[in-house]
C-alpha cells in the first residue's frame, strides 16, 4: 500500500475513532460522506460501491462549493491540506464548518514538522526549478558531494531522498507548506472541530513504538495539542493523517469493547510484512479460514491476557499493512 496516497474511507475513520475512545458515525443507516480532491469521482464511485447506506459527494478542494450541498457525516480531503494555499486552506474550513454535522468525522492529511525541516531547502529547489530540473539537480548535488546532504545523512533523509523525484509534483505547488500539528488544530478549531485520533492506526499504542522513557515523556503531557507536538518530535513525523470530529463523544470503556467486539475483518492479503510480528501471524492465520470478529480473535490461544482493546489495536496493524480489511462494523 502506498501510504502516501492512501486515504481512509468512512469505516476506518470509525475504527480509528473508537481506538481513541470517540463515538463512531452509525454505518447501518443513512449517511454522507464528500471526498475532496484531484479525482474524487472515481473515489466517490468506488466508495459507494462498497456502502450502500452512504451517498458520496466529490468535488475539489479549497472551492467554493454549492450552499445546497447537504449535511455531512464524513469529509475526506484527499492529496494533502499542506499542498493547498492559504486562501484555499481557509476555503476548506470554511466548508467544515458550514457542513459537517455534529458530530461528523473529518479527515485532513498534510506534510507535517518537524519531519520534514530537512527536506525544505529541497522542496525550494523543486519550487524554483521544477520538477524534472530539481529531481536531476538533486542527483548532481548528491554526486559532487555537497554538503547538504552530508550534514543530513539519516536514515529518514536517504527514504525522502529515494521518493523525491515522484514528490516533486506536490514540492513545486506554490502553496506548498509543511505544517506544525498545533497550528492546524488551532485553525480547525474554528469550524468547532477537535482531534481525536491518527489514521495511522499503530498510533494508538504508543508503547509499542516508543522507548519506556520516550513513552513516560509522551504520557507526562496532559494538554492534547503539547502531546502531539512531543510525539511528533519522537517520531521525526513528516505526514501525518489527523482525524476530528465536531462535538466529539466520548465512549465508556464498555461501549467501546462492545464496539470493537463486533467489528469484523476479513484477510485482504495473504502474505508479507504482517507476519513478522509474531502475534500477528495466528490472527492472519484465524482469518484466513473467513471473516472474523475481533472478539473472535481475542480468544486466540496467541491472545491470552490481552482484553479486546489490546486485540483491536493488533488488529490496526493488519489494516494500516492492508493485510486486512473491515467488513463489518458493530453498531
């Protein structure tokens, strides 16, 4: 799956949510999802193929759209709100806040700091020259050893250096601009929107990626947007895949168990990177013989002692991978 150009359909933006502990949208009754972006019609057409309680709207982002468009459940922006100019950033939250119900789901992925600090000299490059000039350019500078890209030498660098030639489309947008966490939360908040979860769903379990002293750091931070802000110092993050929710709900424990009890997967690919977890692997195996739910799967002999939350997160991990696919969700 390539995750730069993956974005989340309504179901998984419900899971991501009750990871968070957030009332997810009902997918069993009506709703309306509107998907903004460069070819929303073919994702609006393969979106309602697969809901067939939902009706799609597609249209391009940062415009003024028609005031008759209806309330919505669900407002995917494809691409990156990053690759937008300010004046069609604000355009955007201006649609969310004119049409997105309460307690509605937005989903708005962007190039993020601090990860992306060491590309910007490039993306300035790619900006002046673009994008077929930068991209050999880049490969001259790399050649003649500049000092740039000794100073720089990381293993993040070398992966954002091997995909600069294909991002150098978004690069040479004019609006380009890589964004700090709080500062999109501060202009969201505006339409009445709150975060509330990554689309990136390992995010949910901090203790499986993070040091313990990285985790203690991270869980000392009691105000929501200084936690994300030291999370994103932890992880160098260069993208990332927010989720909000206008007038968010919170779940009791038990509700969000019973939640996650009922969702059901169903195997989307048979082999590969999901398997080198060793937990991972009985749950493929389990879903290999059929569609599951996670509270199926929680009995697994492999997942004893973990309660269904902790079997829902494993499970994320399986979606995030597209091992996996939810085929059901509980109500």
């Amino acid at each position: 799956m390539d995750k730069l150009w993956w974005e989340p359909g309504p179901e998984h933006l419900n899971f991501a949510c009750v990871l968070g502990g957030i009332e997810p949208v009902p997918l069993s009754r009506a709703f309306n999802c509107l998907v903004l972006g460069c070819d929303g019609g073919s994702a609006q057409a393969a979106a309602a193929g697969s809901h067939p309680h939902g009706t799609f709207h597609a249209a391009d982002a940062g415009t003024d759209l028609d005031a008759a468009l209806p309330p919505m459940d669900f407002i995917v922006l494809r691409g990156a709100y990053s690759w937008l100019d300010r004046n069609q950033r604000q355009q955007v939250v201006a649609l969310l806040n004119r049409c997105l119900k309460p307690g509605g789901v937005a989903y708005v992925g962007y190039n993020a700091m601090p990860g992306c600090c060491s590309i910007l000299p490039l993306q300035r490059l790619a900006r002046e020259q673009g994008r077929l000039h930068a991209a050999i350019q880049v490969e001259q500078l790399r050649g003649a050893s500049a000092a740039y890209f000794a100073d720089n030498d990381t293993p993040a660098m070398r992966s954002r250096l091997d995909a600069f030639g294909p991002a150098c489309h978004e690069f040479s947008q004019r609006g380009w601009e890589a964004l700090y966490h709080a500062d999109v939360a501060l202009t969201l908040a505006d339409a009445k929107l709150e975060y509330v979860a990554s689309a990136d769903l390992w995010w949910s379990d901090p203790g499986r990626y993070l040091t313990p002293a990285q985790h203690a750091l991270l869980e000392a931070q009691t105000i929501p947007v200084l936690r994300e802000t030291v999370r994103d110092v932890l992880l160098d993050t260069a993208f990332r895949r927010d989720v909000y929710v206008r007038g968010a709900r919170r779940m009791h424990p038990m509700r969000q168990a019973e939640w996650l009890g009922k969702c059901r997967l169903a195997l989307a690919a048979a082999e590969g990177e999901g398997r080198k977890e060793a937990l991972l692997a009985p749950m493929l195996d389990a879903l290999a013989g059929g569609p599951q739910a996670i509270a199926a799967l929680a009995h697994l002999p492999a997942m004893q002692g973990k309660n269904v939350l902790e079997v829902a997160r494993l499970a994320g991990l399986l979606l995030d991978s597209g091992h996996a696919v939810i085929c059901n969700q509980g109500a």
